[in-house]
C-alpha cells in the first residue's frame, strides 16, 4: 500500500489559505468503492481511506513514512499565481474595453 504526502487545496468555501500550509499523509486506496444495492450509499472496505496524518513540513512526514517503513509517493504542490486587480482601474480614462452595465 502506497502513502501520498500532498499539501491539501484550499476548498470551494474557502477565501484564504487557512488548512493548505501543512501536510498530509493519507493512503492511495486498495479497492474501488462500491454502491450499496438497497440505498444507493457509496461504501468501500478500505478502513486505511479514513486515515489523514498532518505535519507541519515535508520533511517530517517523509521521516514519519521512512521511520514506519511505508512505501510513500510526494506530490508537490502548484502554487498559485495571485492576479492583482485594483478596483479604481475600472473607472480609469484610458481603458482598454468597453463599458457595460
């Protein structure tokens, strides 16, 4: 069984960055999820799925991995390129496109 060392994304709800600075050591699964046939549930036999180790650096979930003899994949992270917009350059004189309401 394989372990992923990743930094988690930044949710849909979220605006800041808060919960995406540590990282995270959880399983690649060893079987699919099935479709329970009364209720339409999504269940699966994987008990390590459930499992999320988090550490403050890299390095120290590499160490986790290496120190308990687990086979283990990094999964570097893709940094953002924050866009800077300012709010006045909508009503700037010389703008390029139209204005539209």
């Amino acid at each position: 069984m394989v372990a992923r060392i990743s930094r988690p994304a930044k949710t849909a709800m979220q605006s800041g960055q808060a919960k995406t600075r540590r990282w995270m050591l959880d399983w690649e699964p060893e079987t699919a999820k099935s479709a329970d046939p009364l209720m339409g549930w999504t269940s699966s036999s994987d008990m390590k799925g459930q499992i999320r180790l988090f550490f403050a650096t890299k390095e120290e979930a590499i160490a986790y991995a290496e120190r308990k003899g687990l086979e283990y994949r990094v999964i570097e992270p893709q940094e953002r390129a924050p866009k800077t917009v300012s709010y006045s350059d909508n009503f700037k004189y010389g703008r390029i496109g139209t204005w539209t309401h």
